[in-house]
C-alpha cells in the first residue's frame, strides 16, 4: 500500500485513509476547514473547526471498508481524516502538544522508548506530534496522562490524520513512512507504572455505563453528540 504514496500521485486526506483501512485501523470523514479557518460544519461558534466527525448523528461508521472511504471521499474531496484508536483499530497514539513543553517532553521519551522514536508519526497542524502504535490491549484516552504536554489517544478516541487541514492552513503530515510499531514490553511498563490508567480491562470496556473518570468506548456509537472532541467526550453545545 505504502507504494501507492512513493509512487508520488497524492497525499491527500482520502488516500491516507485508504492507506490506514489497509492496515485495519478504522476511519470516517471528518470536517474539512476553508482557506480562512472556518469549519465546514458552517456553525460559526463550532468549537472544533476542521476536528469533528463529518456523520455527528452516526459516526461509528468509521470503517475499514475500502469501497465505503472511496464514496465518502468522492462525495467530500476536501474532508479532513478522522483515525479511530482504541481497541477497534488497535492503535494508540502518544499525542504530543505544543503547549507545556508536550515537545520536548516527548524527546525525552523517544530516548527511552525506541518505538517512540521509530514509529509512524504525524506531525499535527498546531506542530504538535502524533506518534502511532500498534497494541492489542485497551488503553484509555486522557489528556496530559503520560506528562504534561502529553495526552493519550486510546478507546474512544481518535486523532485527526495525515493530509487533513488545520484551521491555521497547516497541514497535518506524516514524517516519513515507517511502519505502526507495536508498544513494547518496557513502555506498556511504564505507562502502566505512571497510572495512565490502562491497559483498560476488556470487561470494563464493554460496560455500557462508563464511569464518569474515562471517555466512553461507546462514546462513539452516540446517536446525539453535537460534538465529540479527540477523547471521545462529547461537547456541549453552543448557544447561538
Ligand atoms: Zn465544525
């Protein structure tokens, strides 16, 4: 698959999620954002420009089918790309923010953890970093859960991927093509030794009442959402 992008002929939001489905990780369009900034959910208040899911009444269609992403794009050329982590997509992703030194805090990391250092890896629109893993355990979403600076992206939750827009104009690109790597032995060990909380049980993941301290796996399959922000908890909506 990696070859279609080597081949050079796109690198847009729609081929990178054909590129994801292959590898089995789930994903649905997403808003795209306009040349200034606005999102294309036309709400001027949308506090999420260009970061939500484009199907808000039903976005557990996120989808590996290859058929499914070719009509979602061929109807949105310009969506951006939602990528479901989580257990559905086995993916977790250490998402670095600039902000509260996110940045060097994950270098920091990366010399610890080689999977860190060699794994896929976003670079975000707002300069933050994503960095992509593959694991078979359930890990749960939080921000600033690794360190300050540093959220994690597991169940219920999901990033916004590689050729999507952000409302600054910036692009989301991944820096190279290096394959998912799975979480190793010592960095599960030490996710786990600084309480991030997972790896989440699988029979409280199937809990449909979802205690109030972690997003909701189910956050996803939500009929009414108006919003739903990159830990999969919903947003409240904003009166206008
Ligand atoms: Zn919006």
């Amino acid at each position: 698959m990696i070859s279609r992008f080597e081949r050079g002929s796109s690198s847009d939001a729609g081929s990178w999620a054909l590129y994801f489905a292959s590898l089995g990780i789930r994903v649905a369009p997403a808003f795209e954002v306009d040349h200034q900034g606005r999102c294309g959910c036309l709400n001027s208040a949308c506090l999420r420009p260009g970061k939500h899911p484009l199907f808000q009444e039903d976005w557990s269609t996120a989808s590996t089918d290859t058929a499914q992403i070719k009509s979602w794009w061929r109807r949105r050329p310009s969506a951006n790309l939602l990528v479901q982590t989580g257990s559905r997509s086995k993916l977790l992703v250490i998402d670095a923010d600039t902000r509260a030194g996110g940045i060097r805090s994950l270098e920091a990391l990366q010399e610890r953890f080689c999977e860190l250092r060699n794994s896929f890896l976003v670079r975000s629109g707002s300069g933050g970093r994503h960095v992509y893993l593959h694991t078979s355990r359930r890990w749960r979403s939080g921000t600033d859960s690794v360190c300050s600076g540093i959220d994690v992206r597991g169940e219920g939750g999901y990033v916004i991927g590689p050729g999507s827009h952000h409302f600054s104009g910036v692009r989301y690109t991944a820096e190279s093509l290096r394959p998912i790597l799975p979480v190793g032995a010592e960095l599960e060990s030490h996710l786990r030794q600084i309480g991030v909380g997972g790896p989440v049980s699988q029979k409280n993941a199937r809990t449909r009442k979802e205690p109030p301290d972690r997003p909701a796996e189910t956050a996803l399959g939500n009929r009414s959402p108006a919003l739903i922000d990159e830990l999969g908890k919903p947003i409240p909506p904003v009166r206008r």
